[in-house]
C-alpha cells in the first residue's frame, strides 16, 4: 500500500469536494463577505432571474420614436406594421415625431416627455438610440427596442458605442432589446393553433424564418425574440422566461455568440427544472464560422467544446442544420413522456426497414427484438417468410386492407414499445394512403408516439398534405435523419430531466478550509513549480507521492533512503512546464550513487539553460496504473472548467478529453469519464485489475472545488499524470503544473 505524508487518501462518496475539518468560514473571500443562499462560494448567481416580460410581448400601450409615414422611407413600412400589431394585441400605439402632428392619422407627440400617457414599450427608429434613453427613463418606461445597426457588429469603434448604450441602459433602469435587432417580435402568429407551442430566440432574424413557417404545418408558435447584438436583453433572458410560461413546449434557439455563460447555464438549468426542452443551434463550430459570428454580433463564441459540454451538461439538444432545429422542437414541443425507450421500425419494404434500423441503431436508439409471442401474434396478418423481428416488415399488401390497423396497434401494444417509426420512402397510393390513415388513426388512441417519414420529394400528396400534417398526434418528418434526431432527443430529454437535480442546488456557498491553505499559495501572474504546484493539490486534499524537495546531492541521498528505492529525481522550478524534454526527469534510480550523479546532472543541465530552480524533487516511484490528466483552464465565456482525460503521452497524441462547467456533481464526473474513447483502459485490458475509478471521480471533484474557490486566481491547473491505481488503491498524482491569474 502507498503512503502519504500529508495523510489518509479518501474516497467516501459522501464526501464529494474535500474533507471538512470543522472550522468556521472566513469571514470575507478576496475581500467580500461570504456567499449567501443566492450565491456560490465565489459570489456568483446560483439561480436565473426572471425578467418580468408579459409587458414586452403584451403592451398596453407603445410609442414609436421617429415614426414615419412618408413613402418609400423603410420608418413607413415599419410604422405600419407596427399600428398593426398593436391592434392585434390590443395595445394603445403613440407615434412621436418632432415635427408631425400626425401619422397614418394617428396623433403625433413631438417628443417622449409630451406622450399622453406612461407607456410599456417604446420602439426606437432612430439611427442613434443613446439620446432617447434618458428621456425614455424620465418617462418610466419599461422596454425598448433599438433597430439601429453600426455597433458591436462593425468593430472597435462601434462596441465602444454599444458599451455606452449599455452603461445608458443599466442607468435608466429600462429594459432593451437590440440594438441590431428587427421586426420578428411584432410578427403575425396563428391564433387558430392548439396545444404547446414553440417559442423562438433568434440572433439573426432570417435564420428564424423556417421555425416561424412551421405554422403553415400545424405547429404552434407562441414567441418570437429576436436579440440581435444583445446589448441588454439576451437570449439567456428569454429562455428563463419562456421556461415560466405554460404555454411553451419548447424553446427553440439560434445562437451566434453567447454573452454570459454564466447566464445561460443558469437559463437552461431553469429549463431544465421545468421540463422545457431548448433546442439550439450554435454557430461557431469551426474557426470560419467562429470568425463570422464574431463580425456579425460583436460577441465571443467560445471554445466550441466547452460550449458543447456545457449545453449536454444542462440538457441543452444542439443540432446542427434549421432543418433539425424545426423538427426537432417541433417533436419536443408536443410529444408526451415516454412509456418505454424501445423504438420499432414497421415498413412495408424489408429494404426500408432494414436501412432505417442500422441508421437508428448506429445513432443509439434502441430497438429491442419483439418477444416469440408477439412475432406470432403478428404474424396472424403477415406471411410467415417476413420478418417481424423488429424491424417489422409487412410486405405491402397487409397495409391495403383490415390487417394494417391491427399490425399497427399490435406493435403499439408492447410494452417494450414506447416509439413506432414508419418510414414511407414514395407514395404508394392506394397502399400508402391506407397506411398514413391507419397510423394516424392509430395515434389518436394511443400514448405513445408515432413518427412517419415522408420522403418523396414531390410533398403534394394527400396522404402527406392532408392526412399526416392535418394530425396533431403523427410526427412527421422528410428525412430518416432528423427523425432519428428528432426522436434521439426526446428520449434524451426525458430521461435528463426525469433524473434532474440542479448542480446550483448543491453547490458550495461558503469556502472550505482548503481554500485558506491555497490562497496563501498563491503566486498572482505567476507559474508554480512542480513543487508548489503539489502543495496545492495537497491543500485540496489530492494525493500526491512521497517526495522531498532538496538542494544538494547529500540531501538527495538522504532524502532517497527516507522515500525508499527506486526514486524518481527531477529539476523543480517556476518556469518548468516540460521537464522531459530537456532531461531533466531521471527515473528508476536504485543507487545512492544513482542519485548523487542525477543531481549533479540535473543541476548541470538546467545551469546550461539558463532555468531556475528552487531545487530538486526526490520521489516514490510509482509504476502500476492508468495515467490520466485532470485540470483547470479559464473558458473567457464560463470561467473555470474541468477537464479529465487520457494522460501522459497520449494527453497530446489522443487528445481524447471530456470537459464540464463547475459546479457539478459525482453524476456528471463519471459521465466525463463514459465519453473518453480510451474508458476501457480503466476496466482493465490485456490482464489489467481495474483502476480505481472512485478515486479518479474523488480527484475530478476536488479539483472542481479548487476551480470554484480559487477560479478567480488561478488560470491553469494540470494534474498530468495522476496514476489511477489498481482497484481500492486510490490515485496519485506524479506531476502538476499550475498558473496563477
């Protein structure tokens, strides 16, 4: 069994960040006083607040500065819509105009201190915004909206306009929408629609457009918030918002740059409590597309893999394409809870069926083999050489007469069943009609969900236009791959939010110990050495080998016999990030000459380049194991994140890593660990025991509560290798290296 100088090694999952010792908290954190029940430890928001916006979607009343009806000017067009829209809300429009007495014969106020009356929202159609803020602040207005363009989407110059609008803003105490926003909020929804809706979040207004259209196919849409540059009101906003509302199904996003990563996890972890599923879309994947998002809305995109993990971590259902955003939300808003995570595959062509299923399986859907007595029971209406395995192939003629509905509500009928998909590759007619009328018939009387996909190109067909579309129940799509998609996610979702406990809930609010023993190690803008570095960890509770830190060959004898042979030696000094590659790691010494030698040429070698040092580690060797990495690095959206992952070597080779955003819990910790390609090494390969991966989460949460408390100080940590040992055996780590802020 290894030792410790620094004490016992723990994995008790009960004790999820660090071994508490009873002390009372400081009584300030980089001098402010403790975290209360609405803050973490590091005095950041640990709930969503929830912007009253009943009065920006439903004004009472509205005034439109610099409305216009002058023909041929753009302020026209937009004054008429929006006259228009206040009618249909109901809402009292007042245009203002210095030098109009009327417009579209409505009285005109020559300017916002002479509005007849307090007003809700006010729409701003002035090419500079800035002046009317104050104003609209004297009049105690609540919202406003800015169209004007040339801010943070231009550059230098016009970021610095829009901090200026911002700081206007935070002053006034109203809330803004824009600038470089657009008329989607004012848009004519359906009325005649039922059931849950979408509501849509969009920075870029046209990419809004073909989620808006899904009110010609029968889905509903009860908002449209178009953000544009985000300057105030931002897409984090509305999601908290649309979460609250019992309307909304869904909450459907496209998403340039994030403005708050803070915010926004905490907008999808209201959703998340809700049960709202959020769909996004999130540009920025590549560096093209980062670079062009950045032009286009003045904001930082991030590091597209922290944004990935953050967005899974809090339930987030990224898609990729419009086409995915639209079905996907659509399935999501109005699909019931699922009975069972089975999905069948039912065609009337084996070749249909077959290649669905390897796409539905090959995406993780499960699709479980129908019991013996189900295959007989369908095999009542279907010859016995089809297979009706699952998939469950009818061979055409089944679907022409009575034996279709009960193939169909057979299949529905098992309880492993919570899914039926029916691709329909071509209209068939008069098979294919039958069939899309038995299915929806079918879905009129069942619980569970039934997806039909359309695919002939044509989509002029009755049995799609009329049949499928005129049925709130059928969920029908024109590809195999967003069903999939579509479908991948509802599960998902349902499964996330079933076992849902918000990491906010239990993070930490006030500081541990640890944190006080860390702090005074602390070196700002500076690069620990390994050796301070481990201090660190110590601090935090993390094991680290045998080791002392010497300054001549005698004390490196000394020190070795006190360690116990083999040694490991190596150079420890502030600028040392990559010993290795300058010789200066010396392993499986035996010898106290061994060891004399290695510290004379240690210290010749870091002499001859010119490196510092504070002296020479003399450690436990320590050889059987899985090396992992873990660490910290500062996200300039999200702050601290957690990264774990294969490690010495193949940290750099692999890069096969997971990251997640502090806080989170044990759940979350082995979910990291799940998506590494190299998981299998910690079960143990080629005769292997099994590494101890209760001790690798141990590690991975500590860490995360090293990020929480010291996120502020600390800008890099890296934990490379930490020797998982065999089961039972706990977790080492050999190395480490840390930057302070």
């Amino acid at each position: 069994m290894l030792g410790s100088t620094h004490g016992t090694f723990t994995t008790d999952r009960r004790r999820t960040h660090v071994v508490a010792c009873g002390e009372p908290p400081p009584p300030t954190i980089h001098g402010r006083a403790p975290a209360t029940d609405g803050l973490d430890v590091s005095g950041r928001p640990l709930h969503a607040d929830v912007p009253d916006l009943d009065r920006f979607f439903r004004p009472e009343s509205v005034a439109v500065i610099g409305a216009s009806d002058a023909e041929g000017r753009p302020g026209a067009g937009i004054t008429r819509q929006l006259i228009a829209w206040a009618e249909r809300v109901g809402a009292r429009l007042h245009p203002v105009h210095p030098t109009r007495r009327e417009v579209f014969g409505i009285p005109c106020s020559p300017s916002v201190a002479d509005l007849p009356e307090q007003v809700d929202l006010a729409v701003l159609l002035v090419a500079d915004p800035l002046p009317a803020i104050e104003q609209l602040a004297e009049a105690k207005v609540r919202f406003a909206v800015a169209f004007a363009s040339g801010f943070a989407e231009t550059g230098e110059e016009g970021a610095a306009a829009q901090a200026r609008l911002a700081a206007a803003v935070r002053r006034s105490g109203l809330r803004l929408l824009g600038p470089n926003t657009n008329l989607n909020a004012f848009e004519e929804f359906r009325e005649d629609l039922e059931g849950p809706a979408i509501a849509l979040i969009t920075q870029s207004g046209h990419q809004g457009r073909p989620v808006f259209a899904l009110q010609e196919l029968g889905i509903r849409l009860s908002h449209w918030a178009p953000t544009g540059n985000e300057a105030d009101l931002e897409a984090s906003d509305f999601i908290s918002y649309f979460a609250e509302r019992p309307e909304v199904g869904a909450i459907a996003c496209y998403v340039e740059g994030l403005k708050d990563g803070r915010a926004f996890l905490l907008a999808a972890d209201r959703a998340a409590r809700r049960g709202v599923p959020v769909v996004a879309v999130k540009v920025g994947r590549t560096e093209t597309g980062a670079r062009m998002a950045a032009s286009h809305t003045g904001k930082l995109t991030g590091a597209d893999a922290v944004v990935d993990a953050a967005m899974r971590q809090f339930g987030v259902i990224r898609v990729d394409g419009l086409d995915e955003l639209q079905d996907t939300a659509a399935l999501l808003a109005r699909a019931r809870r699922p009975s069972a995570e089975g999905v069948a595959v039912y065609s009337i062509s084996g070749g249909t069926g077959a290649h669905f299923s390897d796409l539905a399986a090959e995406a993780g859907l499960m699709l479980p083999t129908l019991s013996a007595a189900k295959q007989a029971e369908l095999h009542q209406w279907i010859p016995e050489y089809l297979s009706v395995a699952n998939p469950v192939d009818n061979g055409g003629h089944p679907v022409g007469d009575w034996r279709g509905r009960k193939i169909i509500d057979a299949i529905l009928d098992d309880p492993q069943v919570g899914v039926l998909i029916c691709p329909i590759t071509g209209p068939f007619p008069p098979m294919s009609d039958k069939l899309a009328q038995d299915l929806v018939d079918a879905a009129e009387e069942t619980d569970k969900l039934v997806c039909v996909v359309w695919g002939s190109p044509v989509g002029t067909e009755d049995a799609y236009r009329r049949t499928l579309l005129g049925s709130s129940r059928v969920a029908t799509f024109r590809t195999f791959a967003n069903c999939i998609t579509a479908v991948r996610a509802h599960l998902d979702h349902h499964r996330f939010t079933a076992g849902y406990r918000s990491p906010f809930d239990e993070a930490p609010r006030t500081p541990s110990p640890s944190f006080r023993k860390a702090q005074a190690l602390m070196r700002p803008g500076q690069q620990l050495s390994e050796h301070a570095a481990k201090q660190l960890l110590r601090a935090y509770g993390i094991r680290v080998p045998r080791e002392q830190l010497v300054t001549s060959a005698a004390a490196a004898v000394r020190a070795a016999g006190l360690v116990g042979y083999p040694v490991v030696m190596k150079a420890s000094g502030p600028q040392l990030a990559h010993k290795t590659e300058l010789g200066l790691v010396k392993v499986g010494l035996t010898s106290a000459s061994q060891v004399r030698d290695a510290y004379r040429e240690l210290t010749d070698i870091a002499r001859y380049e010119d490196v510092p040092l504070d002296g020479v580690l003399v450690c436990q060797m320590v050889e059987r194991g899985v090396e992992m990495v873990v660490g910290v690095t500062h996200d300039a959206l999200f702050g601290p994140t957690v990264t774990v992952g294969l490690g010495g070597v193949l940290v750099e080779v692999l890069r096969d890593a997971a990251v997640r955003v502090p806080p989170f819990g044990e759940d979350q910790a082995k979910a990291m660990l799940s998506e590494l390609r190299g998981r299998a090494l910690l079960s143990g390969v080629r005769g292997a025991a099994p590494a101890d991966v209760d001790a690798l989460v141990e590690v991975v949460l500590r860490v995360q509560r090293m990020a929480l408390e010291l996120g502020d100080e600390i800008a890099e940590l890296d934990i490379n290798p930490l020797m998982v040992l065999p089961r039972g055996q706990g977790a080492v780590a050999l190395d480490a290296f840390a930057v302070c802020r």
